[in-house]
C-alpha cells in the first residue's frame, strides 16, 4: 500500500509547462500593471528567491496582486492551448489514480484553464481547488484535506516553489519539490523539502512507494 493516499499538485510548473509562456507576457503584463519587467538574466536569478522577494525586487505593489493575476488567468483562457504538460506528467497521474492514490490541483488559476491544459487528463484529478491567492495555500490545503477525508500524515504537497513548501510544512503534510519548474533547485533545497525530484517518473516512485 503506497504511503501516500492523496497529493495535492500544485499547476503551473509542476504538471504545466507554461514558463516560457509567462515570460513571453511579462513585458504587457508590466506596463499594464506598472511594474518592473525583468530582463532575461534578471529572471534566471530571480529564479533562487522566494516568491516575496520576487515581487519585491521587481516593484509590484501588494494590492495589485489580485489584478495581476485575474489578467493572468484571462490570457491563458485565450491561448491555454498553446501550453503543453510536462513529459511524462500524464503517466504520472495516470499510476497515482491506478495506485489508488488521489490527486487533486491547488492553483493561483482558474479551474477552467487547468483543465484545457490537463485535457484528458483532467479525468485523473479527484478534487480542483482554484483561484487561490499568491500565499493562500496552506489554507487551500487544509480545506481540501478536511474535504476528503484524508489524515494530514496520507498527504503530500508538490510543488515548484519555495512559499510551496512552506504551506505544507505549515498545514504539517509532507512537501515534494520538482526541479524543472520555476523555482531554481538552490533555493528549494533550502527550504527543507521532505523530497526533492528531478523527472515525473522519480515522483511517482516516490509517491507510490
């Protein structure tokens, strides 16, 4: 029996592969939002901090989140399908459903994009909980866990950056990091993941052992 009886996935940059994507609208998103659009070594470093430094470093005002993001999830609703899963992220949800293991997506977007871009795959995910605010995971988490009726020790957090980790560790769930999402592995390894992977197929091993 696997370890694990549900994982909570975050979306973008752990199942999606929507970074290039995200970097292509940062110079409109920026003028529209009147902050500072980062060049592309700027990005490359921006990649080792934690998602408040980030928004920090480049200006945006707090209350201006909400906006940024909302425009955000409207753009991909006109080009989610020029955004693709990672490799081997299907075969991943495809053994944890067959594993008896459940899946469910916990996302700053909107559920309507999360399932254009999961297609049939969408199929495999027992719970959506979307919409959340840029640090209001740990509250998602919770709820989701009371929802279906998992004990905290059944359940893993995946995700592909630092404020990631930190939710599970505050709602006290075990944390996986990726590598090839946004966050640069440096600065996920200092966050003190329970496990840190490198393909689908390792977190699936892991997931399932």
């Amino acid at each position: 029996m696997a370890q694990y009886k549900l994982v909570l996935f975050d979306f973008d940059g752990v199942l999606a592969d929507s970074a290039a994507w995200f970097i292509a609208q940062l110079p409109s998103l920026a003028e529209a939002h009147r902050f500072r659009s980062p060049d592309v070594a700027e990005i490359e470093r921006l990649r080792g901090l934690p998602t408040r430094d980030v928004v920090k470093a480049l200006g945006v005002s707090p209350l201006r989140l909400p906006g940024i993001a909302a425009d955000l999830r409207k753009r991909m609703a006109d080009e989610a399908h020029q955004i693709a899963l990672f490799e081997g992220v299907p075969d991943l949800l495809r053994r944890l459903h067959d594993g008896g293991v459940r899946s469910a997506v916990v996302s700053s977007n909107s559920e309507e994009n999360v399932r254009a871009v999961l297609g049939p795959s969408a199929a495999l995910i027992s719970a959506f909980s979307c919409g959340a605010s840029l640090f209001g995971k740990g509250a998602r988490f919770s709820s989701l866990i009371r929802k279906l009726d998992v004990e905290p020790a059944r359940v893993c957090a995946v995700g592909d950056e630092v404020r990631d980790i930190e939710a599970a560790h505050h709602v006290h769930v075990a944390a996986m990091a990726v590598s090839w999402g946004y966050g640069a592995a440096s600065a996920l390894s200092a966050a003190v993941p329970d496990y840190m992977v490198h393909t689908p197929a390792e977190a699936a091993a892991v997931l399932l052992a």
